[in-house]
C-alpha cells in the first residue's frame, strides 16, 4: 500500500527559494549550500543525539558579507544561528529547520602577531591550537587549551567561554580575550576592547564572551599569548578511591599551590585512555591525578616535592614525575584523548558539564555513583580537579529503545546535585540545548529575565540563535526598560566600521 505523502507547502518553497537566492547574491560562488545531501554534515554538533536540517546553510568569507546576510535575516525576519568548528558538546549549534545556518569556518586566517603586546589578532574560524602553532616558535603560546583543541575554533571558544586543562591557573577564554569585532543582527559591526588590557565603560566584551551566540556574531578576535614557562613537569599520582583524591586536590590548593593543571580521571577512564594511548598510566587504582608544575626550574622542583609530600599524606599508592618533554606530552595525551577513547568501550555516550565547590567533590563523586547503580548506566569521570569542572561521561546504547532517555535524566540529576553543593550548571559547555531546561534549578524567574533585557538589547526580534539557553522566551515588549525598538543600535558610543 502506498501512502500519499503531504505536498510541501508552495509558499513555503517559494519563501525558501527567495532567501537561497538573496544569499547567494550576497555570498556567490561554492558559499550557499541548500541541497539536503550536503547539508547534512551541519545537522548536528558533538551533542549527537540531536539532529536537524537547517534551512540552508551559507559560508560567508569577509565582513562585509557578513553584515550583509544580518541585516537582511533581520529585514526578513528570518532565524540565524552561528557554527564555527561544530564541536559544542551543549548542542549549541544545533541548526533550526526555519533558519539560516551561518558557518565562519572560511574566516580562518591570522591577522597579525604582536609579539611586543604579547597578543595575537584572528579570524573566528582559526583552530584553538592553530594559535599556539603560529606563535610557538619565539616561545610563546595560547593558554586556554579543551580537549578538542585541534579542531575547535577561536570563536566557538569566544562563543562557551572554553577552558581546558590550563584554565586552573591561566583562567578561561574570558581571562585571554583582549578585543572582538561582532555583528549585531542588525548588520552592524562593533569593535569591543582592542590589544590594551582594559577598556573603560561596561564590560561588554565579558558580556559577550560566553554568551552563545546570542547576541551576535564574531567575526575577529584579539587573544592575549603567553610566554612559555621555562620549565613544566607533570606528576601521576595514582589513589585507591576516588575521594582520596578528591581530598588530596582540595589540600594541594589550601596550601597555597597553584599548578599550571591538575587533572582526575576515575578507573573506567584511565583505562579506556591508556589503551588508546599508552601513556603509561597505572592500571591498578581507582583515581588519577595529573598535576602540572610551571616556572623557573628550582620553584618546580619544590612544588613538585610538596604535592607529592600531600598526596601520600592523603592516601597516595604511587606517584610518577615527568622526566622529560616527550613524557609529560604523553600525560597529557591520555586525558586529552579521554573523551575519543571512552567512544571505544560504548556506542554512545553524554558528556556532562557541571562545577562544583572543590570541598564537595567527595560527596558529589558518592551520588554519582548512587545515580549510576539507580538509573543502571556506567559513567566515566574525567574533569578539571583543580576548579571544581566535572565531566562525566555517561555511557549509553542509543540503539536501546530507553537509554538515551535514562542517560538524560542522570546527567539531570548530576547537574542538579552540582546545583545542590553551591556548584553552578556549566563551566565551559555552555547551556545551548542540553541544560536548557534545567536553568530554573540554578535561576528564579527574576533572573531569567534579566538575562533576557540583555538578549532584548540586542537582538529585539529573538532571531540570533533561538531555542537556546533560555527555557521559556519571553517578548521583548513584555520586560521593560532595556526593549530596544527595531533599527536602533544598543550602544550607539561603541565604534562602527
């Protein structure tokens, strides 16, 4: 028997084919993609179980382009979300099926390098590491540094506020980020910071880093680069618990010491990572920490000697000390490697993002592993020890009809418990869609339309990225003061090119 399929909606054909063919005049050439089969490779981001088609998808090349494409979805009132590199784990990218996809994967040059003002000026579209490469050789390098560093760009970095497994002690993207140019829905283009240290006013370059690709669209980015320190060595030191090194994390900081790094994985993850790595990880304890010391070489060797002295104090079976580049490279390859090697003991997995007060990360690892045994799901645990960012990994058969509903509802309530410990919903990921719906555990409704005047602010029409971050979207008209009625520009004192 065959079933007679709806016809598609003429005028809804006809509007499509309007918007390609007003794209394509802005962007000619290989720019526009509308055919289903290419654009598959846009319908998701590194949060895989959700899919969709966007309505087209356009790769601009300049600015100018850009700004076009903006002020003519604004016009129109047509949907735009942002994508750099597609690796948000918070399905931040997730395309609309009524929006235009805007990819700034061909914004991917480096505009200058100055060395005397220790920063460089890129495009949104260059690699996180493609940064560190280009300055490395006079010594200098990118600090902030996830785990997708390869493959992630600059301004989806800006975008999640990224950190990495440097972050403890050289901070997130927001403390790296000197300056941004950013298109407002509008089309228009704003310069917010520059090379110098601070700029007077509102923060809005703290504003808009991290905000998701809400408030507009970054098309450069001026980040601070980082002399190399003139030693670093990591140390493993492996527990029989998991709380035992939680607690020895919590004391190495109550002493006063700041490590370049301080990293834990839990058993499942350490052996996942060393049979795809072999980076000589201890297979016989239940934790690992990998803690980095950086400076002059006589402050390392003293550190070095104190954080052992604190793990062994805190229940320490075995410590290893970096004895050469190579070594403490390959440390470093297993945890960067966690995420891709816990993909090869299960089909699917979520990858959570939550942080918590250092003290609590004994008890939050207990009810993680009650939520495990309740909701009969394993998880991994890999996470920035040092500042409290957990990532657990919740490993899941998406071909079983309820796992992938089982492993939601326990990354939920490991989120919530972070919530519960005076932790807060994301550290890096972002919100997107994944915690969406979870923000009132951390916001009343007073808070979440604060949020929104800001949205309101700048993008009136709630075109730039809908669907995201805020569970329930309130009219612009119906929040007060901060409305800005359409044309108008937010910060009419900002300079415009």
């Amino acid at each position: 028997m065959t079933i007679a399929m709806p016809k598609p909606d003429q005028e809804v054909l006809a509007r499509r084919a309007a918007i390609v063919d007003a794209l394509r005049a802005i962007v000619p050439g290989e720019g526009v993609v509308d055919a289903t089969r290419e654009m598959r490779v846009f319908e998701t981001d590194a949060l895989t179980a959700y899919r969709q088609l966007p309505l087209v998808v356009v790769l601009p090349q300049t600015v100018d382009q850009v700004a076009a494409i903006l002020h003519y979805c604004h016009a129109q009132g047509i949907k735009v979300v942002p994508r750099g590199s597609g690796t948000s784990l918070s399905g931040g990218a997730l395309p609309l099926e009524d929006g235009v996809l805007l990819v700034m994967s061909r914004f991917n040059r480096i505009l200058d390098i100055d060395f005397d003002n220790r920063c460089a000026v890129v495009q949104p579209g260059v690699t996180n590491l493609g940064i560190t490469r280009a300055v490395e050789h006079a010594g200098f390098y990118y600090a902030p540094d996830p785990s997708s560093q390869i493959a992630c760009s600059i301004g989806g970095n800006v975008a999640e506020n990224s950190g990495g497994v440097h972050c403890l002690k050289y901070g997130l993207t927001a403390n790296n980020v000197l300056g941004i140019e950013l298109v407002t829905i509008e089309g228009e283009v704003l310069r917010l910071g520059g090379k110098h240290l601070d700029s007077e006013g509102y923060d809005l370059l703290g504003l808009v880093t991290g905000s998701e690709g809400l408030l507009g669209v970054v098309t450069e980015v001026t980040v601070r680069i980082l002399q190399a320190p003139e030693t670093a060595r990591a140390l493993l030191i492996g527990f029989p618990t998991s709380e035992e090194a939680g607690a020895a994390v919590a004391a190495v900081i109550a002493r006063g010491i700041i490590p370049g790094g301080m990293e834990m994985m839990d058993r499942p993850a350490i052996h996942a990572a060393e049979a795809f790595v072999h980076a000589g990880y201890p297979l016989d304890v239940e934790a690992l920490l990998i803690v980095e010391l950086d400076g002059p070489a006589e402050e390392v060797d003293h550190l070095l000697a104190a954080v052992e002295e604190i793990a062994r104090a805190n229940g320490a079976s075995s410590t290893r000390i970096s004895t050469s580049a190579e070594e403490r490279a390959r440390f470093w390859a297993g945890r960067k490697a966690a995420f891709p090697a816990v993909g090869r003991i299960s089909p699917d997995y979520l990858c959570m993002d939550g942080t918590i007060p250092r003290k609590a990360l004994p008890y939050v690892l207990n009810g993680m592993k009650a939520l495990s045994e309740r909701y009969g799901l394993r998880v991994a645990n890999v996470f920035h020890a040092g500042d409290g960012n957990l990532h657990p990994l919740i490993l899941y058969d998406a071909a079983h009809e309820d796992e992938l509903q089982r492993a939601e509802d326990f990354g939920a309530d490991i989120l919530r418990l972070c919530v519960e410990v005076g932790g807060v919903l994301t550290g890096e990921h972002g919100v997107g869609i994944e915690k969406r719906d979870l923000m009132p555990e951390m916001f009343d409704e007073d808070d979440l339309r604060h949020q929104q005047r800001v949205k309101c602010a700048f993008d009136a029409q709630h075109l730039l990225n809908p669907g995201k971050v805020f569970p329930v979207l309130h009219r612009c008209a119906e929040l007060g003061r901060m409305h800005v009625h359409r044309g108008q520009v937010p910060f009419p004192d900002l300079p415009r090119f």
